[in-house]
C-alpha cells in the first residue's frame, strides 16, 4: 500500500513538473523574427532626390559590380558608419571613384510662364 501510494505521489509531482513548463513555455513571449531587408532595400531606404535614378542607371551599365557595391554599402549603414541621406550627385562621384564609369540621361528644362520647357522647345518658340 505505501508503494501504491509513493507510486500515486510520484505521477503527481510529475504532473506538476509537465503543468509548470507548460506554463513557462506560455509565458515566454515568441521571439519576433525581423524580416531580412535586402541589400537593396537598406540602400534604397538613404537614397535622396535622384538617388534611385542615378543607381537604376549603373546597375544597366554594371549590373555584377552595383550588386557588389550594394551589399558593402548595406553594411555599412547597417553598422552605422554610413547615415543620413545620400543624394544622386553623391552617389554619381562615389560610383565614378570606384571605377564605374557612365553616363546620365540629362534633361535641361527652362520654366517659363508657370510651365517647364525643353531648351529644343524654348528656342523652337523663340523663332
């Protein structure tokens, strides 16, 4: 009978032990799973004014190397060491300086009468 009853404590205690991690299995909180920015993405995210433009540009000129060129600058704004917005002229000398060598679609237009022109347009209406 004493056997019957360690028996019988033992099941509870074992019980007992099962209940409480359960509960502290509950009342961990789920880790939260960031999502992997791309490369990309953490570059896109500095990019100011024709940023985007200028590195669209390089990437059909040198699609390998602007890849490359990405994924360190992504690790340098993830570290901290790059911050604050880069603008398209910035980042036009920088890809020049590293090697990569193209040219921008340039548009010069005059503002005349509330209405921006072409300089083809502008002197098209001046004759």
């Amino acid at each position: 009978m004493s056997s019957e009853i360690e028996i019988l404590r033992q099941r509870k205690a074992l019980e007992l032990r099962k209940k409480m991690i359960r509960s502290q299995e509950k009342t961990l909180p789920p880790q939260p799973q960031t999502p992997k920015i791309s490369p990309r993405e953490t570059v896109r995210r500095i990019l100011a004014g024709r940023g985007e433009e200028v590195l669209e540009t390089a990437r059909r000129y040198y699609p390998k190397e602007v890849g490359q060129v990405e994924d360190t600058l992504a690790g340098l704004i993830d570290s901290g060491r790059l911050k604050g917005p880069l603008s398209g002229e910035e980042l036009y000398s920088f890809l020049r300086r590293v090697g990569l060598v193209f040219n921008m679609d340039v548009k010069i237009r005059v503002k005349e009468h509330g209405e921006l022109k072409t300089l083809e347009q502008k002197f098209r209406d001046a004759q």
